[in-house]
C-alpha cells in the first residue's frame, strides 16, 4: 500500500509539472486575475476524471465515429438556431461540377467512409424548415464510457450552453415538464453574449415512463406549432 501511495504521488507529480509549464508557455489573457487560494486548494484534492477530464472536442477519447455523428447533427441546427447557412464545400462543388468519370451511384459511394454516408443521411434528412428530421439524440452504453462527456463538450464546441438535468432524480412528470420547459424556453444570463441552451437529459433510462411521455409531447407539440406557424 505505501508503494502504490508513493508511486501515486509521483505520477501527480510529473502530471502536475507539465501541466504548470504548458500554462506558464500560455500568454495570460488580459484582465485575467488570479485564481483564489480556496480554488487552487480544491483542484489539488479532487479526484482525477474531474481534473483530467476532456474539456476540448480534440481531447475526446470516446468512439471517433459516435463524436462526429452527434457533433454533425448539432451543427445542423447552426440555420436554425444562430440564422447560420452552410457552409460549401468547395472541393465537392468542383468535383460535381467537372465529374472524373461516370459510374453508377453504388460504385460511388462503395469508397466513402462510414462517417461520411452517415452525415450524407443526416442532410438528406431536414425538413421544411431547415431541422434535422430527429430532434433528439439519444446516447447509451456502460457507466464510464464517457457518454456526458461528450454531450457537454460537443455542446460547448457547437457554440451552446449546456444544461444538465437528472431524469432519475425528477420522478414525478410535473417536476420533468417543468424543468424542460425552463430549459428550453430560458435564455443563459450568465455573461454578456447570450448563447442558446442545450439540454443534456442524463440517466433518461432511470425517468418513468409518464416522464418519458411528457419528453415526446413536447417534441411533437413543437412540430406541430412550427408547421401552423408557419
């Protein structure tokens, strides 16, 4: 046990002294104060997944392609949401433009990753009013695979603000309708740019089905006023 403790500290250590000089490498910002002495003491007492965990799209450990899939579909509300268009892709546009070669459709997309059919299927599939054809995703997997992780950082990466809530803990459907409405309906008043909420439903397998049941009649109730609205 003191083996396993010294060599604990040691690897805290050397993970501590990178880490201190890729800060001082980094230039401050300007305006930026220092961190209290209360916060510098919790960061040295908390527990690794917290102090390591991915804060950046890039440090993501998790399967590649669920990352770009999930990041893909948030992207596709940028026309909606932030008024965005998409951006073309000028090499595809040559491309179409000026065909190598003719050959069936099938032999064509015989070459093209998993990666890449699937976000051709993402955009095939908006509808009328520029949104994706699924308005939430659902992810799943063991405890620890990092399913949380992901959701906050593709949520931060795409621009939103990330607001969590735990199904399991609101059990009654008031509660769970209530806390979706504040969230979807609420704009972020933290900080001068406003930036849209991304609702992040965590243990949805531990809500009860009337719960679950609120969570679809709000989606379908959405569509149906965008349509009338419009």
């Amino acid at each position: 046990r003191r083996h396993v403790l010294e060599t604990s500290q040691q690897l805290t250590e050397i993970i501590n002294s990178c880490l201190e000089s890729e800060t001082s490498a980094e230039s401050p910002e300007p305006g930026e104060e220092a961190q209290p002495a209360d916060e510098e003491e919790s960061t040295l007492h908390c527990l690794w997944v917290d102090k390591f965990t991915p804060r950046r799209y890039m440090e993501l450990l998790s399967d590649d392609y669920t990352n770009r899939c999930l990041l893909k579909w948030l992207k596709l509300w940028d026309t909606v949401v932030f008024g965005k268009e998409k951006a073309v892709n000028k090499g595809k546009l040559s491309t179409e433009a000026h065909p190598p070669f003719s050959q069936p459709k099938e032999q064509q997309n015989k070459w093209k990753t998993k990666v890449q059919l699937t976000e051709e299927i993402l955009e095939a599939e908006l509808d009328q009013h520029k949104r994706p054809k699924y308005k939430v995703a659902l992810l799943c997997g063991p405890p620890g695979l990092g399913k949380t992780t992901l959701a906050h950082v593709i949520a931060k990466h795409a621009g939103y603000n990330a607001v969590e809530m735990n199904a399991s803990d609101d059990r009654s459907p008031e509660v769970f309708k209530t806390r979706i409405e504040a969230a979807t309906q609420m704009k972020s008043v933290l900080g001068a740019n406003e930036k849209p909420n991304c609702l992040i439903i965590d243990e949805i397998d531990g809500a009860p089905a009337a719960s679950i049941n609120v969570l679809l009649n709000i989606i379908h109730r959405k569509d149906v006023e965008g349509e009338a609205a419009a």
